[in-house]
C-alpha cells in the first residue's frame, strides 16, 4: 500500500481527478448549447495585420549558435503587392 501511495502518477491523478469533477460540477449548463465566442472586426483586423507583419520578417539565421555571437535586427521584406 505505501508503494502505490508514492507512486508519481498517483499524486497526478488525483488531482486531475478532483480538478476535472470540480469543472464539470461548476459549469452545467442550463441550455444545451455551446459557448458563443464573440470576435469584434477591429481584433480580427488587429490579428490579420500582426500576422502580416510577422511574415513580413527576414528572419534569416538568427538561430542560436548559428554565427558570430552577434545579434542583429531582423529585415523587413517588401510585403507582396495584390
């Protein structure tokens, strides 16, 4: 018995467990539908343009140990034309 109570993944189960049980006692719903997410054209606009920027990015080799030891800025590209 005192080896199976200091088993590791006992002490990961457990908790787990009680965390889980908790959750879906907290949160029954009264209506069968799921959870509307709600996205404002402003965030969505916000995300397209951070995405862009990030693609936008020469990042090149800057890789860890993948040179001199120095860093540098990365380059922007020009950003494709439609």
């Amino acid at each position: 018995m005192k080896r199976i109570l200091r088993e590791p993944l006992l002490h990961f189960l457990l908790p787990g467990t009680a965390i889980f049980a908790t959750c879906s006692l907290v949160s029954k719903r009264s209506s069968g539908q799921p959870a509307k997410v709600d996205i404002a054209a402003g965030q969505v606009a916000a995300m397209a343009e951070g995405f862009a920027r990030y693609k936008a990015l020469d990042l090149g080799p800057i890789v860890a140990g993948s040179g001199d030891g120095q860093t540098r800025q990365p380059k922007i590209r020009q950003p494709i034309s439609r």
